[in-house]
C-alpha cells in the first residue's frame, strides 16, 4: 500500500492548518514529597478541588487537599520515577472518562483506557467522574420491575429499575454470582449493564468476563476492572467512573444496571489514601467522610422523570461481610444508603441452598411496586410461610408426634425451600417462575417427593412449553395470571403424568 | 490537620514577617536585606556552619563563639535575629527565614524573581525590555532575571516566575506540533 506524496503532503497541510502556534502558559508547583501513591506539592495556589494535575514524567494525579502552602495529589500511574523537586502542572480540567455507546462489550480500567486487547474505543465523548445526583423534582418513583431471573430474589426481596438493592454476605456466599446471573438475565431486556470490579483478582475477572461472553452478555455489558496491584486511587475512582459511564446512557433515557463488587474494598483503598493524605482517622480507621463516599456514589443511581427521557440506574453494591457480622462500620452504613438488602449466609450456602438468600433479613423497600400482577399473587404469602416453617422447624426438631395441620406446613416449607433453590447461571424468566410457585402455593407439588422438585419442576416448564405456551405467553405480556381453571387443569394434566424419577429407581432397584 | 511538632518549614514565616516588620518600621528593609544576602552567602561558603551549630556534640559556648563571629559587623536587628533563632534551637531554619524575608521585601518593592531560559545568551537591550514585559504581566514593578542558557530549547524564551511556566521556546512548539500530527 502506498500513498501518494501529494495526498500525503495535502494531510499535513490540513493538519498543520489546524495547529495553533499559542505560547503555553502553566500553572505549576514542586512536589515535596511523593511515596506511598501520594504527592504533596508546593505552588499551585489556584488548584481547584478534584483538579487533574500532570507530573513531569506524564503521570496524572488528583489535587485532594488543598491546604495553606500545599497540595496533597492522590498520583493515578507511575510514580516510582517522581522526584522531589519535580514539576507539576495544572491541566484545568476535573477527571473524566470516555462514555457512549463504544463503551459495549469492552473491559476498561478506572481511566476508560481498555485493557482487553481488542485495540482503542471509538469514543469521543467523555463525562466528569463525579457529578452531581438527579434532584427530587428530576426523579420518579420505582415502578418497572428488573427480573434478576433468581426465583428467590424475584419473588422475595424483587427489584425495580432504579432502585438501589445491597448485596451482602460473608466471603464465599455467592455475592458475585447473583451479580452476574442477574447480568445474564438482561438479555433483550433493553438494558445496558456495567459490572465494575474492584479490587477483585485479576483472574477472577477474566473468568467472569469469560462467562459473560460465553452466554452473550458481553454484547450489552461494560466491565470496569480496578485490580488489587493497581495504586489505591484506581480503586477508589473506580465506581464514580463506572456511575458516569452509566448516566450518559441514563440521560438519553436508556436503562442501565450498574453492579459494584464491592464497596468494602473500595472502602478500604479510601481509607488508605485519607490515612496518607494524613486525614484524621474514626471508626475503623475510616475518615471522617466516608459515609458520603458512598452515599454520593449510590444517589446517582435513579429512576429518571418522563420529562427527563424516563432513563434509570439500577445499582446492585456488593459488601463483603466479616463472619456475619453486619453492624460493623461499612455495611451499617451501606444498609442505611440502600433501598433494601440481600442478605447471604454462609450456613445456608454449606447446606446446599443455593443462592444462600436468608429470607429473614432480606428485605426490599421499593421493589414491591415493581413486581408484576401474576408475581405479587403466587408470592404474597411466601415470606410469611418460609418465616413461620423456619420457626417450626426448629421447634418439631425434637418432637415425633404432630398434627396434620404442622405436618402440612412442614411439607410445604421444605418444598418452599427446594424450589427456592437454582443451579448457576440458569436464570428463569418471569413466567416460569410464575409458574412453578404457583403449583407450589396452590398444593401442586405436596405429593412429590422433595428429591424430585427439582425434576418436576423442568419437567413443568417442558410441558407448558409444548402443551399450554399460550397460557406463558398471557403472564408474559399482560403480566397477570391467566384464567385459573385453565391453569389449574394443565398442572392437574402434568402432575398426573409426573413420574417421580426417585420413585422408579426405587422400584427398579426392589425388583432386582 | 492534627497538631503535630513544627516544623522548621513551619516557624520560618513567622520569623520571616516579624523581621519584616520591625525593619519597616525602622525604615531599613534595604539594609536588612543586604546583610541577609551577606549571611545567605556565607552559609552557602561554609555548608558546615549550620551542620555545627545544630550539632547535639558541640557546647553551646562553643557555638556562641562561632555565632559572635558570624554575628560581627551585622546590624542589630539581624544579628538579634540570628541570636533569637539560636537561643530557641531554631538556627537551623535561618535559610528558610531568609527566603521568606527576601520573598516579602521583594513582593512589597514590586520586584518579580523570574527564571529566563534562552538558546543564546540575551544582550542588554533584550533584557531590559524582557524584564519590563515580565514585570507587566506579573503585575511587579521591575524584574530580576536569572538567565539560563540551553541550547536544547533551540529557540524562543522560557520564562519561569510565580509558580508559572511561560513556553514559547521552539522546541515545545515543535513538540506540540508533532504531537498534533501523531494524534490523527
């Protein structure tokens, strides 16, 4: 391939015509001290707060304290080869990040720059990392449902678009994993979702980006990674620029969910930065104003007014827990910013219930508007039963002789519980979970064995899918339940023809 | 900020403006700057001087004899002043006063500190009217120019001064311009 000189010599021309011969005038100051991913510089007396500022050997940093004759810089990049004595130059201009719609499909660091090979983003937008929360009148309440695809979710702690809902547990629980099925769930669902990791382990974060490419997600997914060997700031920036990425596709009235595993990390990378900036330490050794940290983060998650384009944020925030215990600093303070909590136990996850969700102190505070009609009827009284079965089940631990009323109830709440259960990343759509907590709250499943909820129930699906898909297609499109005699004689048709998988293994091994 | 030990950095201003004052008033701020450059030049001489006077294995009639030397043909303010720093252990921020002091009688004189870098050395005229141009744009009434010459920066002047860099030399331009190429 060759190019001509004159075309070649025309380019230059243009690109010359473009340059503008200006004297450039700087801001600068002396850096005093470095170490530790912090600068402290004299000079810079007009640095504003959040400025970017550049080193001599091209490094970025944030000006955080302004304080009488200096500046403390948090340094975003190299800084091994920053000296004392070094120059430092204002830019004017507050951190920003690429935003739009090349964004798709990548995975990006902290800074927007892509780190997953596949050559530079076609972006030539960008939005401030911080900016300001949607105000009361710029926001309208809760009202569309975001189908997680976890049974257990959907019907117990339901989420709507534009809520805020906290994932919490213990290490180990599946915190992650309900992020990312919830990811797989998006699917033509019309949203957009950023999964920022922070400080999560370099392979994990391939794996994950693996697993969502595998089932498709990465076509509507951005993953923001902030890895564990990167300078702290990375890690504390890393929301607030996943949050910017999410508001340019917010504003423009599209629909994002924005996942944050997790804030403790990020946490503690802020903890570390204020205790170098020489901030003074509170509880835990956090600073003074880490409740806003978050609570700023977390506010710019919203369901926008129709005035506005009728966009929406949905944030799911991770924390990790310490042995369980969450009134320790960060998660009290998490719970209280949130509209509601998904709480995991370790206990339960050991036990093979799976997701770990403790329906007890799982609650959501918005959601329940969102829920549709079909969804709201099979699931009211579910939390009450699975409450009032685990307080039994305690109870009759001892006993041998019961009623047949506590009997029943204790049939049902083990069913409760299995069909609450659900193998990884296989989310449901809404209908089929209609219906199988349907055949569950209306007595369908009493007579099959426990073992065999799980059979009976893909063998439910089967069915409708061949013999009864109009009757899905009505819970799907009106969002109610369809005629009842209906439904009730197509699960009558199944569960008669339903033959216990257990049962004929049985059989099979007594005639042997 | 917690309170914690200050620093020499710390205390230098509050030395540095008392100094000031008094020498105002006395109507001799010319005065105690000459002798101020008179003792930053020989500190700069003898870069031991501070190392012994500071020194925990040296007794104190010891440094007062040196100090009395030091302290010799000096008008009383400075040397009270030297004196004072001394007799509180803070002889050691004597150079940070004096920088403090300088940037005070200069900043009430109008005098702009600016650092020029050229590729050849500049003639009279040029700096003469470079220095009336700094003046004017740092809002001073006359500049003192340290000259630097670099031959790197191939053309055009660089002008240091206020915590700003003014570029104008050729090789940022050309540097920008090449940027600008590479960027498409």
């Amino acid at each position: 391939m060759s190019m001509k000189t004159e075309e070649l010599s025309a380019l230059i021309k243009q690109q010359l015509a473009n340059y503008q011969d200006d004297l450039s005038v700087d801001e600068v100051g002396t850096v005093t001290y470095v170490g530790d991913g912090i600068a402290r510089a004299q000079g810079l007396e007009n640095a504003m707060a959040n400025e970017l500022l550049q080193f001599s050997n091209g490094s970025y940093g944030m000006a955080q304290n302004l304080e009488t004759d200096d500046v403390g810089i948090i340094i975003l990049g190299e800084f091994d080869n920053i000296r004392e004595g070094d120059q430092v130059k204002r830019t004017g201009r507050i951190m920003e990040v690429p935003v739009g719609d090349g964004m798709i499909g990548r995975v990006v660091n902290a800074l927007g720059q892509p780190v997953d090979g596949m050559g530079p983003i076609a972006s030539d937008k960008t939005r401030p990392i911080e900016s300001p929360a949607p105000g009361v009148m710029q926001r309208q309440s809760v009202f569309e449902p975001l189908q997680t695809g976890l049974k257990a979710i959907d019907s117990l702690v339901p989420i709507g678009r534009g809520q805020r809902e906290l994932i919490i547990g213990d290490r180990k629980t599946g915190k992650t994993s309900i992020a990312i099925d919830t990811i797989l769930n998006q699917k033509g669902q019309n949203m957009i979702c950023i999964y920022v990791a922070i400080g999560q382990k370099e392979s994990t974060v391939r794996t994950q980006v693996e697993t969502l490419r595998k089932y498709g997600a990465m076509d509507y997914t951005i993953v923001l990674t902030a890895g564990p060997s990167e300078p702290a700031p990375m890690l504390y920036i890393a929301p607030y620029a996943g949050s910017a990425m999410g508001e340019e596709f917010m504003y423009n009235g599209k629909h994002v969910l924005i996942i944050f595993d997790d804030l403790s990390k990020q946490a503690t990378s802020y903890r570390e930065i204020s205790l170098l900036l020489r901030r003074p330490p509170g509880r835990e050794a956090y600073p003074g104003d880490i409740f806003y940290t978050h609570s700023r983060l977390l506010e710019r998650s919203a369901k926008l007014s129709d005035a506005l384009g009728g966009g929406s944020m949905t944030a799911l925030p991770v924390i990790e827990t310490q042995a369980g215990d969450l009134s320790a600093y960060i998660p009290t303070n998490v719970i209280s910013i949130t509209d509601g909590q998904i709480f995991l136990q370790s206990d339960l996850f050991y036990a093979g219930t799976r997701p770990a969700i403790d329906a007890g102190s799982s609650v959501s505070r918005v959601g329940g508007d969102a829920q549709i009609k079909a969804m709201k009827k099979v699931a009211g009284t579910l939390r009450l039963d699975l409450a009032s079965f685990r307080e039994l089940e305690a109870f009759t631990q001892f006993g041998s002789d019961l009623d047949a009323a506590t009997q029943a109830k204790l049939n049902r709440g083990r069913r409760t519980v299995e069909v609450l259960k659900q193998p990884l990343h296989q989310p449901l759509p809404v209908e089929k979970q209609v219906l199988i907590l349907y055949a569950l709250t209306h007595g369908f499943l009493d007579p099959v064995p426990v073992d065999d909820i799980a059979s009976f129930e893909s063998g439910l699906f089967d069915y409708f899918d061949s013999n009864a898909a109009d009757l899905e297609k009505t819970i799907a499109t009106t969002g109610d339940l369809p005629d009842t005699d209906k439904l009730d004689a197509a699960m009558k048709a199944f569960a008669a023809g339903f033959q216990a998988p257990s049962a004929t293994s049985n059989t099979t091994a007594a005639t042997n | 900020m917690i309170p914690m030990a200050l620093t020499n950095r710390d205390v230098a201003p509050r030395y540095g403006r008392s100094t000031f004052e008094v020498a105002q008033s006395q109507q001799g701020e010319q005065q105690t700057f000459d002798e101020l450059a008179q003792v930053q030049s020989v500190l700069a001489d003898n870069p031991q001087l501070l190392q012994v006077l500071e020194a925990a294995n040296v007794s104190p009639e010891d440094k007062q004899k040196l100090l009395d030397n030091v302290k010799q043909a000096l008008s009383p303010l400075v040397s009270n002043l030297i004196q004072m720093l001394f007799d509180y252990g803070r002889i050691g921020a004597l150079p940070l006063v004096i920088t403090d002091y300088n940037a005070r009688f200069k900043a009430a004189q109008g005098i702009i500190d600016a650092t020029v870098t050229t590729a050849v050395t500049l003639s009279d005229a040029q700096v003469e009217s470079l220095g009336q141009a700094i003046a004017t744009r740092f809002g001073g009434k006359t500049a003192q120019l340290q000259q630097i010459v670099d031959p790197t920066v191939l053309g055009g002047v660089k002008i240091m001064s206020q915590n700003q860099i003014i570029d104008g030399t050729v090789s940022t331009k050309l540097k920008k311009l090449s940027a600008a190429l590479l960027a498409e």
